[in-house]
C-alpha cells in the first residue's frame, strides 16, 4: 500500500477487519512518517463558519435535518459573515471555511457575491465552501469569485448504503456527479465519509477507499458517526473512534500529500480525539468561528464540543492541544502540495494530486456536462 497508494478491494477490508492495537501502533507511525515527510510538523488551521442551519435535506443521521422541528433555525447575513472572518483574519486564520445546510435563502449570487467580497477583503486568505450538492454553473459561479476548495463528503460510496441513511431521492451517484464537476472547475476537492454508520461494513469502507484512489481529492474528511437524538438513527451506536483513527492512518498512506482533518466529531467522541487524530496522520484542524450567539445551534450531533467557547478561545485551544503532541499550527493557507495559490483556472482540470494516475479520468473530470455520469454509475 505504502508504494502504490492502494490495495485490492479485498485487502483494505481485510486490513480493516484485521486492525489490532499493534497493527495500528504501527500504521499510525508509518502513516506520521509519510505526513511529516511532505508536512513537517505543522498542522493547518481552518475557521469554520456554520452560517445557516436551515436545510433542505432530511439526512437521516443529521440534526439539522428538514424534519428536525426542534432546531432554531438561524441566518447569518453578508456583513455577519464578513465580520467573522475578519475577527478570524485577527486571529491568525488564513482560511474560511463556510459551511451551512442546503439553503436555498442564500441563492448563487448571493454566496458568489459573499465570496468575493471576503477574497477582496483577506487577499491572503483561502476560501472553502461546504455547501452541499449544486448545480455545476453554481460551482463554477463560486469558483469564478474566488473560492478555492469545496468540501462534499461523499458519505458512503455504496448505492444501497448511501440509500439507507438519506431520503428517498438522494442519490450516490448524484453526490460523485458533483465531486467530479468540483475537480473539473479546478478546485481544491474534498470527499469524506462517516465511521460507524448504521449498516457499514468493512467491505463498504473499502469501497470508501478505493472512491477515494479513484477521484484523487485534495482533501479527505472522515469522523466517527455520532448519534443526534432528534433524528431516526438517535439509537444506533456511535461509531469507533479507534477504526476512525486506524481508517485516517490508512488514508494517509494512500495519499501523503492530502489535507486530512482532526475533526470535531473526534475531539467530541474522546477528548483528546483530535491530538489522537494528528498522531494518526492528520494535518488539519478546524476551529469554530462562528459567532457565539449562534454557534450552539449548528448541532449535527449530540454533546458536539466547542459550542460554548469564544473563538479566540478556540483557536488558543486548539494551539495548545497540538503543541502537545509535539506539533505547530501553521499560519499558512494550507494549501495542497501540488497547488500554489495562484488564480482560479476555471475549466482547467487540476492534476490528480499525491495520486498515480493509475487510470484516465472520468469525462466529468474532464469538463463533460454534468449529466455524464461517473464511471461507476454506468
Ligand atoms: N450540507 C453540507 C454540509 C453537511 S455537514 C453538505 O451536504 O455537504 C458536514 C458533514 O457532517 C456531513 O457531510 C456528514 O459527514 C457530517 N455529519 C452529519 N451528521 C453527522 C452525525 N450525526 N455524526 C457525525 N457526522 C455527521
């Protein structure tokens, strides 16, 4: 795995089902090696803006589900989120990342239009957006004011998985659709998974895996499955944090150059769960920078932590808890290895980055219309 970047389909999920407290001492360290090896010991930092918990969608391991009654619904306006991320810029942050639910209020010219004016605001500074599934001309749209990396977990790369843990209508192959059309704009992708959702196996996590090899992203989102108890899965058990942990080494292996989160769902499951995640190969963190009058209801899952905290308290948090594991917090934006932080290059695919191109990209990576589908789903 360590030479090619991948195994058979069979192999990951034996590794997977074969993890033992010594096997995954040993990929934890192996997986460190190769992330110093590109990284050094500086883990970047990322503001993550929650600006709107109103959703669409009806996920059903989600809190801010559509169906979910008992959220206070809350809107963050333009100058809102300006003013954050300049209380962000003050902090040290050299990266925004807006997330919200699938808010149709904030229309592309409006998100377009917020980019912008945080680009023209924090020249220096990266933008990535967490906004779920659009159409392509809205990628395009926000890539062409600026923006620089989209974050869109994939969830679950297996069809009747994916099904059993979203409303009917949503669809896998909708979510690969617009991973492929985010690379194709020349953003800095990132697709990512839950661990320990009801009904995962080893098998559907290799699957995970080899999507991962397949799209070559920039970046990686993975973190335990945490119950919310308003949703329909509010029994099912929270996933593993140290199958998260051994799954974070494994795709460190697979792609030394990748930004890799600590996230929060791990720092919420084990309370030093972010340091954990760093010793297992991660190079990212992503604090809260989300004002506090509302920052306690952006809860996608029970006991999420960090919800009362200041920013700026936030960001001294998580600076400590990295030194003390032996690693910095990088001022820097953060961006991937194969990437400066030059201009969008809209329409112009990006390299598949820390990847052999084992295989030719897909049409849609290659500016098809989104309505090609993506290979698997032929
Ligand atoms: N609406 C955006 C942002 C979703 S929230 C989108 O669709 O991409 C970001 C991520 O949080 C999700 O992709 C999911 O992987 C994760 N998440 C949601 N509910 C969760 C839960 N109950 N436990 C752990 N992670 C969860």
């Amino acid at each position: 795995m360590e030479r090619d970047g991948t195994l058979p389909a069979d192999g990951f999920a034996e590794l997977i089902r074969g993890r033992t407290p010594e096997s995954a001492g040993y990929l934890f360290a192996k997986a460190s090696e190769a992330r110093d090896r590109v990284f050094g010991k500086a883990v970047f930092m990322r503001g993550l803006l929650e600006f709107s918990n109103h959703c669409a969608n009806d996920c059903l391991y989600c809190g801010i589900r559509r169906s979910n009654r008992s959220v206070e619904r809350y809107r963050l306006s333009g100058p809102e989120i300006l003013e954050a991320c300049s209380a962000g810029h003050g902090l040290g942050f050299r990266t925004f990342v807006l997330q919200s639910g699938e808010d149709r209020f904030y229309g592309p010219g409006l998100v377009a239009g917020i980019v912008s004016e945080i680009k023209a605001s924090f020249p220096d500074s990266a933008v990535t957006l967490s906004l779920g599934e659009h159409p392509t001309e809205s990628y395009a749209l926000w890539r062409r004011a600026g923006a620089d990396r989209y974050l869109l977990r994939h969830e679950t790369r297996d069809p009747a998985h994916y099904a059993s843990l979203h409303p009917r209508g949503m669809d896998v192959e909708a979510r690969v659709r617009c991973l492929y059309a985010l690379k194709g704009l020349g953003y800095q992708v990132g697709c990512g998974f839950m661990v320990g959702t009801p009904g995962q196996t080893p098998e559907l996590l290799a699957r995970d895996l080899l999507f991962v090899k397949e799209l070559g992203p920039h970046m990686v989102g993975i973190g335990p499955f945490i119950p919310h108890r308003d949703t329909p899965l509010a029994s099912a058990p929270p996933g593993d944090v140290d199958e998260t942990l051994y799954l974070l080494a494994i795709l460190r292996l697979m792609g030394p150059k990748l930004l890799i989160p600590a996230t929060t769902a791990l720092g919420t499951l084990d309370g030093t769960g972010r340091e954990k995640g760093v010793m297992a190969g991660a190079n990212v963190i992503m604090p809260i920078l989300t004002p506090a009058a509302v920052r306690g209801k952006y809860l996608l899952y029970d006991n999420k932590i960090c919800t009362g905290d200041a920013s700026s308290a936030c960001r001294a948090c998580v600076q400590r808890r990295m030194e003390s594991v032996g690693h910095s917090v990088s001022l820097g934006r953060g961006d991937h290895p194969d990437l400066g932080a030059g201009p969008p290059a809209p329409g112009g695919p990006s390299p598949a980055p820390g990847f052999s191109a084992s295989r030719p990209l897909p049409p849609a990576a290659r500016g098809a219309p989104p309505d090609v589908p993506a290979p698997e789903a032929r």
